[in-house]
C-alpha cells in the first residue's frame, strides 16, 4: 500500500506530516487531507473573521500531488457592527 504524507497549515503554524499514512490510492489521501480541515479549524476558531487552512499531499518521493484550503470570511453588515 503506498504512503503519503499530509502537512497542514492554520495560517500561522504549518506542520510537516513526518510519519505519513499507508492509504489505498492518490484519492484516499485527498480524502483524508479534506477531511483535516474542519477539525484545524475547529480548534483555531473564533480567532478573527479571515483565516484559510490548508492541506499538502505528497507522494512517498515527496512530491505534492494535492492541495486543498478551507477558507473562513467574516463580515459584519455596516449597521450591525459591534463598537
């Protein structure tokens, strides 16, 4: 089975994934990257109105083959803005 490596990103820490997973194939990681981000950002939010979380794939050579981010914006209505 091959191994692939998913390093993270919550816009201030980046992780590199040292110990990767032994998935079935490219779209099982790809998976497994999209399912991460929900949980990075669920742990980093309420912390502003803007913030993207990313995932990196990479193959066992190392080489990223998928990436995918997770984008949070927040805006305020002009008149409902807190003072």
């Amino acid at each position: 089975m091959p191994r692939y490596f998913i390093d993270t990103s919550d816009g201030d820490t980046f992780v590199h994934d040292d110990e990767g997973y032994d998935l079935p194939d490219a779209g099982a990681a790809r998976d497994a990257a999209q399912a991460a981000l929900p949980d990075i950002a669920r742990d980093k939010l309420p912390d502003g109105d803007k913030r993207t979380f990313c995932a990196f794939v990479r193959d066992g050579t190392g080489a990223v083959i998928y990436r995918v981010a997770l984008s949070l914006v927040g805006e305020w209505s002009a008149d409902q803005m807190p003072r």
